[in-house]
C-alpha cells in the first residue's frame, strides 16, 4: 500500500530532521509539541521543508536512508528527484 511518506523538516538550528510516517500531519504536530523524536525535541519549532508521499513502506525507508546519506546542500534534491521502483 502506497500511503507512507518521507519528510524533511527545518529545525530552528537550521538544521535538517528527514523522518517517515503513515501520517504526516499528526507526526508534524507530535515534533512540535516534543513528543516524536530526541533530535528535534530540543530545536524546535520544526517546519516542513519537502515531502514525498505516495511510497511503499519500503520505498519510504530507503528513500529516508538515501536522504540520511547525503550532503546537506543536496537532501531537498535528493528527496525530490528519487526514482521510484
């Protein structure tokens, strides 16, 4: 099923959180509110800087690792333009 998605966010720091969930909005606001992940807890507020629905379970975990992997000049890039297989 084709209902998960991988994010990136913007943290206040200005640096960047990539994450995957079945349910962006309701993850968005756990981030915000302290509750989704270590890393963002202390750097928020966060904000929605790209998005790729429509993916695989699979899908949106290799695509979150591929983001992970790369340079952080390149990850909006990189979460745009990966092929879907």
């Amino acid at each position: 099923m084709k209902n998960w998605s991988t994010y990136l966010l913007k943290c206040s720091d200005h640096s960047l959180y990539c994450g995957v969930t079945k349910d962006f909005k309701a993850r968005l606001k756990e981030h915000n509110g302290g509750a989704a992940s270590k890393y963002t807890r202390s750097r928020l507020p966060v904000e929605l800087v790209a998005i790729r629905q429509d993916l695989t379970k699979s899908q949106a975990h290799k695509l979150e690792y591929r983001v992970k992997k790369s340079p952080k000049h390149k990850k909006v890039q990189v979460l745009k333009d990966w092929p879907i297989r």
